[in-house]
C-alpha cells in the first residue's frame, strides 16, 4: 500500500512568487493535515480536512495560505505571496476515522529567497 | 508554551544497550503518538498509545503512558546503529465534531545516536 506522497520535495523560489505544495493522502484516509517545521522550532499543525471540509484551520500562520481539499482526495497548499519566514519543511499527514495512527509523507521543503 | 516536551535532548549510547526516552505534556489527552525522524527524512510512525492505556509494545519498543503525571516513556530495548535518528512525542488532545481526530502537538524531539 502507498504512502502518503507529497510534490514536490523541493522548493526555491522567490519573496512575493507563489507556490502549490500537493498531497496524495493514503487511500481511504478521511482524515488529511498539513503541518510545518520552520528551523529549530517544533513541527507545528497547520490544519485538518475531513474528507473536502476544513475541519480546523486554526493553525494557519496568515491569509497568504491557501488549502484545498477538492472532491475529499489530494489537498494543495499554496502560500500567496510567499515571504522569507514561510521557508521550512512542509508536511502532511493522513489518518482513517477508527485508528487515527497519523501517517506523514516525507516533506516539502521550501526555501524562500 | 509547547505541549509536548521530550527529554533528553540528546542520548548517546552503545549498541546493544536500551535507550529511553521520555516525554511531557501539559493538557490532558486522547492519544499520544510517537515518531522517528531519520536525518533529511520523514516521520515515521512507531506507535500510538491512548489515555486508557498505559503500556505498549512493538517489536523492541515499549512504550509506557501516565496520564496522573502526563508524561510518557519510549524504551528500545537492544539498540541498533540503525536506531540513530530523532525521536518526537505527539499529543492529540480531543476528536473533533466531524469525527477526525485534532491535529497533533509536537515537542522538538530527542537526537539519540547510537554507538557501533
């Protein structure tokens, strides 16, 4: 069975560019989130789907964040307009509804010039 | 203030010895998960124990909860050069409306290098 996967691995770009972090979740996974670690701080929730719905975005830093979950799959977040402290790794995560063992993709590091 | 705390930091030891690492949290809890991280890699999920549980085990690791003293305990028993890696505690606090459960809390992990 596949893992969650996450596009792409890596991300330079520059201050005020956008970009689109993409997530395929376990199949079957209701639950999807999307986390981040910035340098020498913890890894810290960004937010939660169940299935298309935002179930809490409480962990969103600003309104330069976008996240989508279309049709309860793949989810994308994309930061608009990306400035230097949204540089760190990305990453999301996807759990069933009985079990809830989050189970984390390898990451999308972004790098913000 | 963060919610989950681990310590130590850092641990070093000898392959062949058992590490245990230990884990702090402030709020009370539905579930507490543990991850390794190798270096430049992901997370990888180790185990999931709940607040009515307290004890686990999995292969060489155990895991031990108290929820009176909120904190948690991973062992690995016989370690391996292979166990070199960061090791997170994460707490979920509560299930939310629609039936998923919160997102997890993570303390910043302790480094355990383990020594051929």
């Amino acid at each position: 069975e596949a893992g969650v996967t996450q596009f792409p691995s890596h991300s330079v770009i520059e201050k005020g560019q956008t970009v689109t972090l993409r997530c395929d979740p376990i199949s079957g996974h209701d639950n999807l989130y999307w986390y981040r670690r910035v340098m020498g701080k913890e890894i810290k929730f960004l937010l939660h789907f169940v299935k298309e719905s935002k179930q809490d975005e409480s962990g969103m830093p600003n309104n330069r964040f976008l996240a989508e979950r279309t049709g309860g799959t793949y989810s994308t977040l994309k930061v608009q307009p990306a400035e230097l402290e949204d540089s760190g790794v990305y990453f999301c995560a996807s759990s069933d509804l009985v079990y809830n063992e989050q189970f984390f993709g390898p990451g999308t590091r972004l790098t913000v010039l | 203030s963060q919610q989950g705390e681990e310590d130590p930091q850092a641990l070093s030891i000898q392959e062949g010895e058992n590490a245990t690492m230990n884990c702090s949290y402030k709020t009370s809890i539905n579930n507490l998960q543990w991850y390794r991280q190798n270096s430049g890699r992901g997370l990888v999920h180790l185990i999931l124990i709940r607040s009515n549980e307290r004890e686990k085990h999995s292969g060489r690791l155990r895991v031990t909860l108290d929820t009176s003293k909120k904190s948690s305990s991973l062992l690995i028993t016989a370690s391996r050069a292979a166990d070199t890696a960061s090791y997170f505690c994460a707490t979920c606090v509560a299930f939310d409306s629609g039936g998923g459960a919160d997102g997890l809390t993570f303390g910043k992990g302790t480094h355990l290098i383990i020594q051929p």
